[in-house]
C-alpha cells in the first residue's frame, strides 16, 4: 500500500465526513427528510455564494451541464453576447453559445493574461444591444484569475445585459461577493471547492438574470430554470435530484459554515501563496501573470529540457502525489499543482516534497529542500 | 430508531457493497485507474442491456436527462414522432419533444391500459415519414408493462423510423433484449434496478439510432451523443463523469453479473407476483391491467373508504416502511410498492406485514395474515 494524495483542481479531495454522510441509507427525495437536506442544501449554497438576492438552483450534472443552463436559460437565438476567455473552459462557454446559435464575439487573450474590463466596456459602448458578458472567473486551465468585480461594474450600466460567470473553480477558493458586486449568474460544480465527488452543479441567478430568462426562447427541459425555482418554492426539484450527493454537499455546507467563508478564501490565499513561494525557490517559473494569479490552482512550467509528462507521472506513480498536467497546447509543458477545497498546510508540503524528489530523478539542479523552506516561511507569515 | 425499509420505485436500496464502494477516497478521472472503471461500466452495462451492437453512453443527470437526449440527438425540429403513453413518464416524453418543435401525435391509454402495438401499425402506415416512435417500456407511475418487443416489430419495417424505450424501471426488472428485439435507444437510470443512488443514466444507441443521428439538426452540447461516443472510444468521458456513482455502478455491474440478467428477471417476477397474490388475498384490487403488469412496481386501489395518505403515511411513520403514493390524478387513490433493485423475499413479507397491519389501524375488515399466507405460497412456487 502507498498513501495517496490527489492534488488536482478537481475531482478535490472529499473529506470522510462528507464520504460517509453519502454512503448512509438511500431515502426517498419526496419526503420531509429530504425536503430538509433540500433546505439545508440552498441555505448553504447562498452563504457560500454571497448572495440573499439571487435564488441558487442545483441540477445533477456536472459544470458543463450548469454552464449550458446558463446559455439556454439567458438567451435568443440570434441574441448578441461577448465571451472573454483565457483558457480551455471561457471556449467552452463559447462554443456552447455557438450551439445555441447566439452571434459570439470573442475577447481572447492566450491562457497567460487577464480579461480586460476595458475591452468589455469597449464591446459592451459599440454593442449597446448585447445580451450577455460571459466570463470565467478562475480559468483552471490556466490558473489565471479573473477580475469579475472589474467587469460587473462595467455591465451595471447595461440594464438588458446579464453578466455570466464561470465560478466553477472560484466558488470556495477565491472571493465571490455575488450580490455585492452585481455577478448575474455565478455557477460552480461539486467537485471543486464544495469538496464532494462531481455530479452535482450549483447555479445563482438574479434578478436581472430572472428578466433575461423571461424573454429566452431557447428550447430546454432537463435544465429548465423555471421548472427548477417552482419545485424549490417546496423545497424539492422537478425531476429526480442526485440524493447522495445532495446529502453529502449539506454535510460539506456545514463543515464550510463551521470555517466560515472569509477563513475560507484566506486558508486558500496562504496555501496558493506557499505552493508559489516554493516553486519559485526551486527556480521554475509560474504560469500565470502576477496580475491575475488564482487561489484554486497553481499552474508552472516544466523546467526547459525536463519531460513535463514524466514529472507528473514520477510524481504519481512513486510518490503518489497526482497533480494535473497541462491542457491543450500546454500538454506536457506546464505541470498544475490544485489546492482547492479540503487542503491544508502539509499537503502543501508534501506536494513541493514529492516534487524536490522527482526533481532530483530528473537530474534538475537545484538545492533539495529550498522549495520545502520558503513554503515553510510562507505559511508562518 | 426504528430499522427502516425502503419500496419505492426509485430510488431504490442500495447495497451495502455499493454504498461503501461510492465512500472510498476521490481519484481522477484522466488516469487509467478511472479508464479501467469506465470499460467495466460500459460492459456491464452492454450485458445488463443485452447488446453487442449498440453502443451505452453513460451521462452525468438523471432519467430525464437521458429521455432528453434522445429527443435532441434522434431528431430535427418538425420531425413526426408518435408517443404512445399510459402514465406520467410517457407525459413527459411527449413534452421534451414538443419542447423541440416535434410534430407529436400522441396514443393516450389512461393509466391502465397496455399500449397496442396494432395502434402503432396504423400510425406508420398513415405517416410513413414518420422519425421515431416513442414509448415507455415500464411506467412507474401506473405499474403498466408494455410489449416493446412487439412494437419493436412494427417500427423494423420503416428504415427511418426509430424507437424509443423508456426502460428506466424496465432494465434490471424486466427482459430488455435489446439486440434481438431490435430496440434502437433504451435508457435507464442509476436509482432503479442498477441499485445505485440517482445521478447517473445510461443510453443504449443502434446503429440505426446513430443514423438518425448524422441527420440531427437540433442544438445539443452537454448531451451530445457524439462527444460521449468519440471520448468513449478512448475510456473517458467529454466532461467530468459522476466519479463517484460510477465507481458504485461498477460494484454493482459486478453483483448483477454475479447473479446473472435472467436470474434477476426470474427474481423480479417472483417477488412482483408474491406482492400481487399477497395484495388480493387482502381483498385489495391492483391497479395495472392483467395483460400487462411490470415486475418493478406493483400499484394497488386503496379500498374504498380508506384515507390512501394516511395508509401511507401510518406505514412510513409507525412502521418505518416507505411505500409510493399515486402520482396526479391517483394522489391518495393508490400506493405503489416498488420492488426493483435489491430485493429479496423477506422485503415483501415485511411491506405486507407493514400493510396488514396499517390496514388493521385503518378499521378495514380482513383476515390478519392472510396476506402473508398468499404471499408464501407465491414464493415458495
């Protein structure tokens, strides 16, 4: 047996709490007991999500099935939105628009810089028309972080126009004050900060998200935002909901609250901050610009002349430490290191550790143990 | 604490087995540890439908999730789709395909009668562009078994026509040859006779439905049938899977391939027909017609002068045995016994204990026993 440690930005580690409260007894979700959970469920949700304006609906899918929730649920065909995008999933949110035959614009900036709220305001003055600002606000492709706040404050101005956000990653790593800065929709997955297997997606929606999902004609069912809020007025869902892993996220929902969100958000900033601190100190370089870094997931690039898929292999198979390798172009060029949901300090540690080790089979030069002490130094403070 | 036991229609029990297999600590999906589960799901699942030629897609939702998926992956706005229905769920196929600009006639029974394949003749031979015929092999709502096979061949006849099973509470319950019979999309959900919590759902597509398919206009993204296809060839799945659900449908394909498909059959007829004999021995009339009872679900009358919640609820509450009500016009006219998944013949003796003795609290006039005695006598064969 070799302990094993998953450092990915999803599926996260799920804590034997949660694990347990979804292998009690299968109970039936039309039931007063159920009916709690349900209760219990949404309450959480919207602390977590910041919001007591929005109505946050749950589906049993995973976060591509909430990101077309959202395009179906907003929009006309035909309707006029723009999707700034920094990695693999702000082109998902494009390409599902294109599905649904929306007119796209795309503000694309590489996977290693942030969505300019400037570029939006600039689309948004000579589109005044346009229906929706669509936004990933933690890109876990590329570790890049989203200044959503920014962007709400440029789409306040445009009372027909609704801003999406892709929090899938955010949610319970980094700040999402959904009422406060104005996000219309904000969605996120199970799987991720909400530290529970994947299956199930959360989605708000404001008020002003409600008026857009008035006037949509897209076709839907399965994902019907109407039928969704009707059913939750009783404290149920209008088809089968995914009963363990409801009863799971209200387990996660109460370890959460039991932290609070603020300590939250602030244990992700320091495990972020010491996973940089020793990559840098073991001289390899981050991916994502200083001006856009997440707290979910840290992205660097495999050291000129290193096989990047070995590093993640030797990692997993040695170690037993899996970390994520990179997407798309970056496959095999940038290792990704999650730390997002149920983490602590030492799994910090012992992933730099796993890393100095394998390092050093790949014969890299480098002072074993400087990456450990400066993650040390940094989670001190 | 009262033990308590669970008859309904779904969700069903889940074993133990199952259960535990569903709590072990999280894994990744893109690795060959995950790759190994997907490959025993899918060829359980291929067993469990009795097919070699089709291919089983596995999606991240619920049964409704799957029904929609084969309306927006078969077909094109304007399509001529028959529906032939006998309950809610038949109901509800024929919204999803309205919902897509389907030309929908629909054969309406009522609750209680079987659908006639003569019917379904007639339809095709008077719309012979007709695309897809649609049906719902086991109505969990009325107990009504339908005769898919002989559907099946009068659909052969039209090349462009496919048909479309509703096997939700059928797979696992009933005989499904998918093959033989030549049924081109049969789906099904995790909760039911896979004895697994709900989250998951399976689609079975023949090579017919795939050309259907090639000539689908319809927008589909989460649900696309081609995705699934493409990525299952390489053991993966285009978006996150349900790891967790998945993990447990692999045990549970394990303990279903260990009794063997036609031993459950035979064990699902045998506990249905030991609920019915046991039912009228009470004096209590069943709800499905004779020529086609399910073995999933056994409706029955609530007698004549009886409260039909309260026998429900005096069941739940003080005898901790959870049965089904009716659903819309049969609220409180009928309960539903769910005997589908994992079952043995000691859940029937105990619901029928549990009835006899509401039904004593309820001042309905019987031999105490009676039912029981039938019972046995039924089991024992």
């Amino acid at each position: 047996m070799r302990k094993k440690y998953l450092m990915t930005p999803g599926p996260t580690p799920v804590p034997s709490e949660v694990l347990l409260a979804q292998a009690r007894p299968m109970i039936h979700h039309r039931t007063p007991d159920f009916e709690q959970v349900v209760r219990e469920c949404v309450e959480g949700l919207k602390y977590v999500f910041q919001t007591e304006q929005s109505d946050v609906l749950l589906f049993a899918c995973s976060g591509t099935g909430a990101m077309e929730s959202a395009v179906v649920n907003c929009f006309c065909a035909g309707d006029k939105v723009v999707v700034g995008y920094n990695g693999k999933f702000g082109q998902r949110m494009e390409q599902i628009s294109k599905t649904y035959g929306l007119e796209v614009t795309k503000l694309e900036y590489g996977w290693q810089k942030v969505v300019d709220p400037a570029d939006i305001a600039a689309y948004l003055a000579a589109n005044p028309d346009a229906r929706g600002v669509i936004v990933t606000q933690s890109e876990t492709s590329s570790g890049v972080l989203n200044d959503v706040e920014a962007i709400a404050r440029v789409v306040k101005d445009y009372p027909d126009c609704v801003l999406i956000v892709d929090s899938i990653t955010g949610i319970g790593a980094v700040d999402v004050q959904t009422d406060a800065w104005g996000l219309d929709v904000v969605m996120t997955g199970s799987q991720k900060g909400l530290m529970l297997p994947p299956g199930l997606a959360a989605v708000s929606v404001s008020p002003k998200a409600w008026r857009a999902c008035e006037r949509s004609t897209l076709p839907k069912f399965y994902f019907d935002w109407k039928k969704h809020a009707k059913s939750l007025e009783k404290d149920t869902t209008p088809f089968t909901p995914a009963v363990s892993l409801m009863i799971g996220l209200a387990e996660s929902l109460r370890l959460m609250r039991e932290e609070g969100i603020e300590n939250i958000i602030a244990r992700h900033a320091r495990l972020a901050e010491a996973t940089r601190q020793g990559c840098e100190a073991l001289g390899l370089e981050l991916f994502a610009p200083a001006e856009g870094r997440g707290n979910a997931v840290t992205p660097v690039w495999v050291p000129e002349g290193l096989d990047g898929k070995k590093l993640v292999s030797i990692m997993k198979n040695r170690h037993g430490v899996t970390v994520a390798g990179g997407q798309d172009d970056y496959a095999g060029r940038i290792f990704r290191v999650g730390h997002l949901g149920y983490f602590g300090d030492f799994d910090i540690i012992t992933t730099l550790a796993a890393l100095e080790m394998t390092l050093v089979e790949l014969g890299y030069d480098f002072e074993p143990g400087s990456g450990i002490k400066a993650a040390e130094k940094a989670l001190i403070g």
